[in-house]
C-alpha cells in the first residue's frame, strides 16, 4: 500500500483514577472530539522510516528516535508481522493536548500502530492493538493500569479492572459533561508515582480510599446503566474529596471544580493523572452554557462541552 492513514480518539476517566492501579475499577469513555491521527506513505529506497510530529517540532530517522513512545510503536508492529523497516515517512498528528490526562500518548500510538500495520496490508484487533499499546505506555508511565490504552483501543465506555478481560458498558441515557482544562501540564508518571509514595508510607489508609474509590466506581457503573444521571453527581464529588486525599488535585483543579457546583454543575472533579490537565463536570443540558462560562472565568484555558452516550 503505498499510504495509509488511521485515527485514535481521546479518553475521559469518570470515575477511578489512580485505585485502578491498585486492582479497583475505573470508568472510562472515549472522547472523539480530539484525535490522533498517522498517515504513512512510502519514501525513497534506503532511507528507511522517517517519523514527523509537526505538533511536537519533530521529523527524525527511526534509527535516531529510539526510546521513544514512537519509535517503540514502530519496532512493536514490524516485530509483531515479522517484517523489516520499510522506505516510509510517518506523519503523526493530534489534536489531544499532552500531559493533560486525555491519554494523548495512547492515542498517538494507537493511531500509528494501526496505520503502519494497514500500511504493511495487515490490521491489529483492538485486543491485540490495545496490548500492543500497553507496551508502549509503560515506557512512559512505569506502572500505567492500562485504561488509557483499554478505552482508546477499544473506542467504547469500559469498566475496566487491572488484568481482567475489560468490559464495555452502554448508558442507559445520555448525559452531558463540560470538560475544563487547567492549562498545567502534569505528567502521569509524576502523579502515579507520588500516590505509591504515599501507599508505601501509610498502605492502611491508602487501601482504604482506593477500596471507597472502587465502591464509588461500581456504583456510578450501575447508575450509568440504568440511566439514573443525577446519581453520578455526588459520586463524583466524594470521588474528588478522596483524590484531594490522595494528594493528587492542586489548587487549580479545586478551583474550577468549585466554579463548576457554584454555577449549577451535579458533580466536579478531576479526571486523569490529576495535579494538572482536566477535570469535568456533570451538567444538564441547559446549564452547560453557564458552567463553560464559569470555568473561563475560573481560570480554564480550555472548555469542552461533551455527550456521553
Ligand atoms: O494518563 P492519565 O492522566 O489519564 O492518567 C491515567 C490514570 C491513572 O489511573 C492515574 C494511571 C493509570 O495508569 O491508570
């Protein structure tokens, strides 16, 4: 094929960050307003793979890109249909703002593993795509859980558990999220490995906010399903009080999440690695002009309005 071109959505944790490390369920959604996409096309004989991410400022030779998430993706795919470096230049795109907890490092590789697999006349399962990424992740992250690459690969709501076969989920009625981004990069690696500090200091009480955290999870599971929606409010406000606990909200985050209950939203709260990047906010459909206008004011650099259905 002498070019391909695949896509990958962001992703959305509603409920779960952080416990799912542990072995506690976590919430997830696709969020295909941002994506990541990579086109390949064939180059020059002999030159090999040539990797451009004009976001990042960055064109360089694969030989030349080892140890990145990029240059991972690539070895990952060529070893997976046993083939050798073809004369290509990869062209990765995204609209996913990185390090913000929308899994834009997951997408981007996602997004290129499926495209240089069409590319070499193959195509990866989401089973098969989402381990593939998994990898990729842990060069990043050290101990991701494997949400982000579970719910983009799979490009479904999933109620995920660490190690166990994921499970997709349907809500039972539509409800409307307005997304704010604190304009702080945050990396999720940072993040993860302050709340391992602090299990490691005190694993009791750590245990028993990741065991709430679960309970949580399972409950906004079953109001999801049978379509109860003003029931994720509170849950997502004792979500956010317990990841205040865990340390991994910042004075950002609590300001918007604030600004959002104080103009109407059902529940706030942070959404990711956390100490940065989004969190999100339950609205009626009616008050997401208010809430957006709120969290601008409160200092968000960016407001998304978004239907989980
Ligand atoms: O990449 P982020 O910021 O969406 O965070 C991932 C979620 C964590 O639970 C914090 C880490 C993980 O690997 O599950």
């Amino acid at each position: 094929m002498a070019e391909a071109t695949a896509r990958a959505p962001g992703k959305l944790i509603l409920f779960g960050e952080h416990a799912v490390v542990y072995g506690q369920p976590a919430l997830a959604v696709p969020l295909t307003s941002l994506q990541a996409t990579a086109t390949v096309r064939s180059s020059t004989a002999g030159h090999g793979i040539v990797i451009e991410a004009e976001d990042l400022g960055l064109r360089v030779a694969l030989a030349k890109a080892a140890e990145t998430g990029l240059a991972k993706t690539v070895e990952l795919v060529l070893a997976r249909f046993r083939m050798p470096e073809p004369d290509a230049v990869i062209s990765v795109h995204s609209t996913i703002p990185v390090a913000s907890g929308l899994g834009s490092g997951a997408a981007v590789s996602a997004a290129l593993a499926q495209a240089l697999a069409t590319y070499l006349g193959q195509r990866l399962g989401a089973a098969t795509l989402s381990a593939l990424v998994f990898e990729v992740e842990k060069v990043h992250h050290g101990t991701p859980s494997g949400i982000d690459n579970t719910v983009i690969c799979y490009s479904k709501p999933v109620f995920f558990v660490r190690d166990l076969e994921p499970e997709t989920f349907r809500p039972a009625a539509p409800f409307d999220l307005v997304v704010a981004d604190t304009g702080v990069a945050s990396p999720t690696r940072v993040s993860v490995g302050a709340v391992r500090e602090g299990w490691e200091r005190d694993p009791q009480t750590y245990e028993a906010i990741f065991k709430e955290i679960g309970s949580i999870t399972r409950s906004a599971r079953t109001a999801i399903e049978s379509g109860d929606v003003t029931a994720l409010g509170p849950l997502m406000n004792r979500n956010h009080s317990l990841l205040q606990r865990l340390d991994v909200s910042s004075p950002e985050l609590d300001r918007l999440v604030g600004a959002a209950l104080a103009a109407g939203a059902l529940g706030a709260k942070l959404s990711g690695g956390g100490r940065g990047g989004n969190m999100i906010a339950l609205s009626t459909r009616d008050s997401v002009p208010h809430i957006t206008t709120a969290l601008e004011t409160a200092g968000a650099v960016r407001v998304m309005h978004t239907v989980v259905s």
